[in-house]
C-alpha cells in the first residue's frame, strides 16, 4: 500500500491511508508492516474468510521479539490490527 499523495484509500486487495507492507512468512503466518499512517487492512489470501476467532495477531519489534499481543479487526473482507505503541510490526496466524 503507498498512498502518498494522501488520503484514506481503497484498492481491491488493500486500503490504507499511507504506506504497510504485507508478506508471507516462511512458516505460512502473515507479517503486517505499517511505515506510515496507522490505518491500513489487508484481503490476505487464506486468512479473510477465517473466523476472526480463529486468528493471532502479535505485535513485534523491530528486532523480531514479541512484544504481546494485538487486536485483530475485520471490516468486511479486510483484515487488520489496532496499532500497539512500540510495535514494528504484527504477525498474523491461524491457531
């Protein structure tokens, strides 16, 4: 997602209102990486039709500890998390 001219914005995949990045992880979890602005959701293939009960979000830092755990929000087929103060990045997972 970049979205530097400004403004909360909606794609097919991802809507956000400035610049995060999601990838695979190797173990199939998924890493949410939000650079800039703190509004973002990501359609993440496998995990959007989940029930939210059934996922884990982690808040990392930068060096790749866990810092505890973060809330997952779902609008519509969109997924993300409530930004925790510290945290680099989340680790979202099916348990």
């Amino acid at each position: 997602l970049n979205t530097r001219k400004g403004g909360f914005r909606t794609f097919a995949k991802v809507r956000g209102d400035g610049i995060a990045v999601c990838r695979r992880e190797k173990d199939g979890a998924w890493e949410l990486i939000p650079i800039v602005g703190e509004r973002f959701g990501f359609d993440i293939p496998g995990l959007t039709k989940i029930d939210i009960k059934r996922l884990t979000a982690t808040a990392l830092s930068e060096d790749g500890r866990e810092l505890g755990p973060a809330e997952l929000l779902r609008d519509g087929k969109f997924l993300s998390v409530k930004t925790v103060p510290g945290a680099f990045s989340y680790r979202i997972r099916a348990k």
